[in-house]
C-alpha cells in the first residue's frame, strides 16, 4: 500500500469515527443537561469537516508533477493545515464564548449516564489518535497528523467535561457551573493545540530546515556510490509526503564531464532506491584534487 492510500485509509476513519461521536455527544449533551459534551460535539462536527478538508488535500497532493508544477503538488498539505487550524480556532471561539454566557446563567445539573458517555468518547478518540498519528509518521503527511491531533484534542476536552460534570454532579446545586468552566477550559485547549499544529506546517511551507536526521542518512547513502568521495552542501524542503534534495556530491577534478555526469545518476538512482521518501533530487557535481588521475579502461 503507498504513502497517499493509508493516508486516505486513515482520513476515511476519522470521518467515520468523528460523525458516530458527534451524533452520541449531541444527543448524550442535550438529553443529559450538559454544556460540556456540547462544546465536544462542536469540535467533533468541525472535525468532520477538517477531515474531509484532510482527505482532499491528501488526494491532491498525490497528484504526479506536471508542467505547470514540476515538483509536485505537495504543497497543498500545508494549506490544507492551516485551514484545519481555523476550523478548530472557530470552534474554540464559539465554545469560550457559550462557556462564558451559561456560567453566570442558572441551569439545571447534568445527567449521571453523561459520564458513562464520556468515559466511552475519551477511550475511543485516544485509540484514534493513536491510529492516526502511527499513519502519519508512517506517510509524512502534516494535514494527517493534525487530523490526529484532532483526535488528541477531542480526548483531552472530553476529559475536561468528565471532571466539570464529576463536580457537579458530586457537590451538587450551586455547582452546575462546573461544567461550563470544563468547556472554558477545553477552548483553551483548543487555542494551545491550534498553535501546535499551525508551527510544523508554516515551517514546511518556508522551507525550514527540520531534517538533521535525513541529511545525515543522505550523506551516508551517497558515500557506498563509487566515485562519490564526498558531500557538501545538502537541502532538504518538504512537500506533502516527499522530500525533495539538493546535494553537492564530491568527485576526482580529472573525470571526464560523461563519468561525472553517469556518477550523477547512479546516485541520484540509489538515493531513491534507498531512501523512497525523496522526491525530486538535484545531484551538483564538486570537484576534488584529491583523485588519482583516471586511467583508460
């Protein structure tokens, strides 16, 4: 399976698994008498609508280069980020804003089996994030790990409305507030993750270096090529699920300019062979005094 289908695989399970949770915390928060599993089912019905952001971001990105976009369409992911930010920006804006309203309004104390609920949705979405993150470091993708931090987010506000309702319920009337301070909290929470998820994604879109660890595997691989002596300079920027490489590979100054160039290729070859995350590698030939000189075959 590629990188772009488990990615679409993983996308298809969160819109699944996000609309069976946002129709179990509307009914369980409006039946229940709970703000707190109402501001949940806010972040899960925008999440559904993040996820498919997600998945047509995914389909995009997959699309082979062409003329008018010789590297790709990777870049979409970052975009499609920063829009999924906004959604979860959105939803902790209208959830703060109802929080603040309900804590100073009189209302009833929620229902007991909300907890039951809850403890179901918190279980359930660490699984998911779980799933979804594994698919994310597995296929590069930025959009995919958001999509997972939404998974994350939505346990930890779940988690916030398990102990607003616990208080409540345990101290009884004159605490009714306390479910209403969870889903403050939980906005909150959503406003720091937002943070978290937007960084990465300005980062791969300004081509900020985050890749020691694959410049160093590059530098590796291209020293088993014969002929290679040596690396200088090496570029690593991201779009979507692929790395594209700029590397000054080191050869003897006595090649001539067709065993410099076959050089070229053979790594350029291997260095996909190898390491299947690169996608377009421009090989810049240095030259070296330190060659013997070559001799004829």
């Amino acid at each position: 399976m590629t990188n772009e289908q488990t990615a679409i695989k993983a996308t298809y399970f969160s819109i699944l698994g996000n609309t069976v949770l946002a129709l179990a915390k509307w009914t369980a928060g409006y039946f229940g008498n709970s703000y707190a599993l109402i501001a949940d089912a806010i972040e899960s019905t925008a999440d559904i609508f993040a996820s498919f952001l997600v998945l047509f971001g995914i389909k995009y990105a997959s699309r082979p280069a062409d003329d008018n976009h010789p590297y790709g369409h990777g870049r979409i992911e970052p975009l499609i980020t920063f829009l999924v930010v906004g959604f979860l920006i959105i939803s902790a804006t209208i959830i703060g804003y109802e929080s603040i309203l309900n804590i100073g309004t009189p209302h009833e104390l929620p229902r007991p089996f909300t907890l039951v609920v809850l403890g179901a949705i918190i279980i359930w979405k660490e699984i998911s994030f779980r799933i979804v993150i594994q698919k994310s470091r597995e296929t590069n993708s930025s959009s995919l790990k958001a999509d997972a931090w939404h998974h994350r987010s939505d346990a930890i506000t779940s988690v916030a409305a398990f102990i607003g309702i616990s208080i409540a319920l345990f101290f009884g009337k004159g605490y009714e507030s306390a479910d209403d301070w969870a889903a403050l909290f939980a906005a909150g929470f959503i406003f720091y993750n937002s943070y978290l998820i937007f960084r990465p994604a300005l980062g791969e879109i300004m081509d900020e270096h985050l890749y020691d660890d694959l410049v160093a595997e590059v530098r590796r691989v291209a020293l088993t090529v014969d002929g290679v002596e040596d690396t200088e300079k090496c570029f690593v920027r991201k779009a979507g699920m692929k790395f594209h490489l700029d590397l000054h590979a080191t050869v003897a100054a006595d090649l001539t300019v067709r065993r410099g160039h076959d050089i070229a290729h053979h790594l350029q070859d291997t260095l996909h062979q190898q390491l299947p995350d690169l996608g377009h590698i421009l090989i810049h030939i240095e030259p070296s005094d330190l060659g013997a000189p070559e001799t004829a075959a």
